[in-house]
C-alpha cells in the first residue's frame, strides 16, 4: 500500500473539510478540495459570519502552498448539478479515496421553511448519487468515506452500536443476521442522512463500492494543529441559531457574557468530539480502508453530555449566567445515550476530553474575536 | 365525510395511473391528473411501443368526458422541478387526496447505464419530496397515497408483513415497539421505493401528514370495466424488455408464439395482482383514510406465483414454448414468498385469480393486436 494517497475532500473549504484538507496534506497525501463554496453564500444570504476572520479559499490554500510540501489542489463544481463534471475529474485524476462533505449539515436551516427543506433535499441526495453514480462509472477501486451523523440514529434507545444490530422476531421468522440500526432522523438534515445510508446499502450491495459511513458526534473547538501554522489558515467557527452547534456557540456566548441559552429541559443528551479528533478519525479511516462486503459504519464521538451539564460547566469557568428558552425543536426532553464507539480508540484515536481544552477555547479563540459577533444571531430563528 | 372528493392523481396517464384515475370518477369523485406525459416520451426515445394504440392524453380524456358524469381535467407539469408550481395547485384546487404514481417505475430502466440511474433517483426523489413539501406549506389535510413496491422488502426472508414488524435485540436493547421492515431493494429504481419510505416516515413523524404506502405486487393485465367503455380509452399495455413486467411480457410473447423467456432458474416467486384489483385497492385506501400517528403500509398483491409456474401455465393454454436464458439481474435463484396482505381483503377487494382470465388476456387484447408487437424490443438489455 503507498503511503501518500490522491485524496478528493468535498466539501473541503467547511468547518470540518477544511482542517481535514490540512490534516491529511501534512500526512502526505495529495488533496484536491472541490467545493461550491456554497457555506459562504449563505452567511452572505442569511447576514451571518463566522466568529473567525477565515479568508478566502484561494488565500487560505495559497497560504498553506507556501509553507508546506505537499501542495492543496481547488476545484470549484457542483456537485448537486447531473451535469457528470465530477466523473470527469475521477477519470482524470482517479482518486483512491473521496471524502464526502459536501452537504448542507444545518438541521435548524433544513428546517426553516419549503426553500430550504427542498435545497438540503435535493443538494444533499443529488450530490451523494451523484459521487456514487460516478465512482461505478469510472470502474475505480476508491474508498467513498462519507461524513454522517449520529442523529440518524434517534436518541433515547439503549446502547447504539457501530450501524448494524442482530434481529429476531419470532412472528415473521426475519432470517436476516443483521440490519442497519432502524433510523429515526429529527430534522429533515438529519433525513438526508437516513437516506444517504440507503444508497450506501444498495451501491455496495450491487456495485460492491468501498463504503465507510462515519456517524459524527457534534463538532466542537475550532483550530487544529494545522490551521494553527498560520493565521490565514484559521478554520470557521459558527456561533448563530442556525449553524453554531451547542457548544460552539456556548463558548461564543460566554466570550460576551451573553447567557448560555439551554433550549427546554437542558435533559437532552449529545455525543461530542473536538475539532482535532475528528480529522484524526477521518486519517485513521483513510489509512484503514474497509472490506467491500458491506458498508463500514464507525460512530466518530468521543464524549456525551447532557446540554444542561455542558452550561454549568462553561458557566462555572466562565460566570455567565444560564438561561432557559423554549425549546424550538421536536425532541425528547430527556434521554439517555450511551455510543459503542470502539473502531476508532482501537485504531489508536487519542480522545481529547472536553474539560481539559475548554478554557483554552474561551480565552484564546471566543474572546480573541469577540467583537466580530453579532449578538442578533445568536438565538435560534428556526422552530419545528 | 363526503362521498366524492377532490383527488389529483399524479401520473395518471400512466398504465396504473390512467385506469385508476378512470376508475375513481366513475365513483364519483373529482379527478385532476397532472403528468409530464414522461413515460410516453421514454417511448419515443427508446422505440418501444405499448401494444395497446393508446390515444393521447387530450384525446382519451375528452372521450371519457363525453361519456360521463363526472369529468375529468388534466395538468402538464414536471413535479420534479423545485419551482413550487404543485403548491400553488394545491393552494387553488384544495385536493382531499393526492395518488402519486408519478415515478420513474422500471427496474431494468433504472439499471441501464449512469444516466437512467440518475434520471431516476433525482425524478422519483424530487417529485416524492417536492409533494411532502407542498402539502405540509399548504397547512391542507390531506391524504397521501402512494404507490411503492414489494421490491423495497427484497425476497426470501419469511413471511412479509405489512410494513411493520416488532423487534428486540438483547446486546443493544433496542426499545421500539416496531420499526419499519428492513428494506433490501433490488434494483435503483426499487431503492428509489426504500428513499420514499424514510421520506413518509419523517414527514408523518415530524409534520403529522396523513400517508399511505402501497406496496404493489406485479400488475398484469390491461383493461378495466372502465376503460372499456369506449376503444379511445384503452390502457397502456408493455411487453418490451424494460417497461413489460413479466406477465404481461408473456402473455404478448404467447400472442405472437414467441417463446416465452424466462430469466434464470425461474424458480423466483413474486407477488402479482391484476390491474383491475389494482384500481379497487386504492378507492378502497381513498374510502377509508389512515390516521396520522403513523405511516399506514399496506401490501396490495392477491397471488404468488414462481416464474416457471406462470410460464408452465401460459404455455399450457398458449401451445408457446420456454426458453430459458441467462438472468441479466442480480436476485436470488430461488426464494420463497409469503406476504400479508389482509388490509385490502377485510376492507372487501375481491381478488381476481390468475388462473381465471389468463386466457381471456391471450386471446382478446394480445391477439387482438399482435401486429403492433416489435420483436426487437422482447428481450432485456439491461444487465446488472
């Protein structure tokens, strides 16, 4: 097996695209990004920014270009488009492995109104067909890993394995050995990502594709070891009701003695994982490709937490006060998670626990750029 | 509840679409079909043929019209275009129930090369979800019936219930009382099926819509006592080897003393049910909607029959020779089937046996018009 592999990361001009892209070049590899840069345009849309000054996708590259060996390639296509450009770039490149995160991966924004359901429908499915549809075209042997989400699964179930379950049922006599854990998606993001997972299933089944499908916790942190090279390389940070992510946009808050707004109960519990866990993760799939018997499905989490848990503790290092909103979204108000997530820690990821780096989150990052927030977007615009 | 209701039927120039929208204004009820007329232009592209002549669709309306009390009106729009256009007709024609039959329904279509994959996925994926969409910004109740597949349960794995089964898993201690029946489809166009599911599943969960899916057997036959009523009404009838489903395909085969080809071992069994009892089924789903706590699935099949048993008996009554070739599909050689299907039954459809007017079938419509039949277009293209 070579060491340095042609890598294709979708999506890589995001939150979690972009340190990847970096992560994966200083490994080695050869990174070609193609992204639509379709996540700026809707902080143009929406009067949204990202807590950080990221600069321009060509800047940012160009940055890196000059500082290290292995040189970032930009493509910008899109993906959504039955226009098969995307064929015509594995056939000419020919890729061993294509990253996939080119979604849209707000579920308050999925849920907002008929545009945006219909744009993260029609985005998201069109762009994983259409990956598919093209990898079996080009009759390539490349590993597809796919960026899912754990909230395909629903909450509130007992342990959640690593995809697939054993079934019985003594009525229908069901011989199937094992299926993919029932879904349950609570937004019409989360949906898109249920239905990626039957594309998955059929595509390998018929076209025997190399599928790994990693089911991520949310994202938190901001920097990694890579975006920290240069200030021009510094990755996005959303902190606004529709794209900041609960512990994100707490930091943000706290950075403004703005008071952590928990939604309902708080008794919701989340599984988490640091910024520079997950590009880690994503390498440790690159260098440990599947079988193509049947799609690989790797819960990426490290932690859970109740959102109740997470305040206090910002607000005890932070002493911004808690306030509870009404809970915008259709959710249980209480539930239990425990998450096997054993492929990862086993293929050597080291967890970086949410206690030990928080601090460092909120004195460096969240007040470093504290007046570039906009205090008006902060609560949550989208109910369901 | 009033008796005759506003009901848009969307595909209804197809071959279930047409006798259903026929059979359901000669009951009284208020039909709108809306239909891009894509399957006839499919025709043309590919140079197949239905062996029925089939008018046009103005034509074989206004001869309905002409005949009847209660008139039927046509719309052409693509309902796979993100333009809206459906909302507004549901906003100005306030439909109690919407039939959607309006996807791309053959399986060797669908495996023909990357194009009809994609023409596919994207047509029944957008035009399934562009119809969830509009009818939850309508803020309307309506009922939702539409027409899925046997295929979505794949085959062979006991008996299939309708839609549901009860689950428990001792390691991972799944508590859902019930889960939606594993899906394991066969082909694109049969994973298209699985994608409407999860796409009813959320929008029941999170919206509250009123849905049903009907998962239909193998349709045979061609007329109903409606359509004929007059020759310029005469329904669609496929015998090429993409679009002709198997016994339809052989009773044309048998007209033109063509031997009958059967697929492999042809020890496959699969559901069946005849076009008339195709359109009783779903007046019998408009006359007694579901509630809305969950999907209602329902399976609407009368009869299993292997392969070879079809063509045993075709051959039998017909003097027509088999001939066995290669299995240009990717299915098991062999499989048992047994499917639940007392939902109809206890709400009154009569099934009509297979064995009672297979002749009639050869000898009316088949020989009828056997001149039409282009033996080029018998045998299937599309391997996979």
């Amino acid at each position: 097996m070579k060491t340095s592999k042609k890598i294709f990361i979708l999506g890589g001009d995001g939150f979690c695209g972009w340190p990847t892209s970096l992560h994966l070049s200083k490994h080695s590899h050869e990174v070609t990004i193609i992204d639509n840069l379709s996540r700026r345009k809707i902080d143009k849309q929406f009067k949204t920014n990202s807590l950080t000054p990221i600069k321009s996708i060509n800047q940012r590259i160009k940055v890196w270009n000059n500082l290290n060996k292995h040189k970032i390639n930009f493509i910008n296509i899109d993906l959504s488009k039955n226009d098969f450009k995307f064929l015509e770039l594995i056939k000419k490149y020919k890729p061993d492995i294509i990253i996939h995160f080119a979604e849209q991966r707000s579920a308050p924004f999925s849920m907002k109104n008929k545009n945006t359901r219909a744009y993260t429908v029609n985005n998201n499915i069109s762009v994983t067909h259409n990956i598919l549809n093209a990898i079996v075209e080009s009759k390539l042997d490349i590993h597809l890993i796919h960026l899912g989400t754990m909230g395909v699964y629903g909450y509130g179930n007992g342990l959640i394995p690593e995809g697939y379950i054993n079934i019985s049922d003594i009525k229908y006599g069901f011989k199937k050995k094992e299926i993919i854990y029932p879904t349950d998606p609570g937004s019409i993001y989360h949906m898109t990502k249920s239905l990626d997972q039957v594309l998955f299933y059929y595509y390998n089944k018929n076209y025997r594709l190399k599928i790994t499908d990693l089911h991520q916790g949310i994202v938190w942190g901001t920097e990694t070891k890579e975006t920290k090279q240069h200030p021009s390389l510094i990755n996005r940070f959303d902190y606004d009701g529709d794209y900041g992510t609960v512990l994100n946009r707490f930091i943000a808050q706290s950075a403004i003695n703005y008071p952590l707004t928990v939604y309902g109960s708080g008794n919701q519990t989340r599984a988490f994982i640091n910024i520079q866990n997950t590009v880690e993760s994503i390498r440790l799939a690159v260098n440990n490709p599947p079988k193509n018997n049947k799609v690989r499905i790797i819960n990426q989490i490290t932690e859970t937490f109740s959102i109740k848990f997470l305040a206090n503790e910002i607000s005890k290092i932070s002493g911004v006060k808690i306030k509870i909103i009404k809970n915008p979204r259709k959710e249980k108000p209480k539930n239990t998670l425990k998450v096997e997530n054993k492929t990862l820690l086993n293929k050597g990821l080291s967890p970086i626990k949410f206690s030990t780096i928080l601090s460092e989150e909120i004195n460096s990052i969240a007040k470093k750029y504290k007046s570039r927030i906009k205090k008006d977007i902060i609560l949550p615009t989208s109910k369901w």
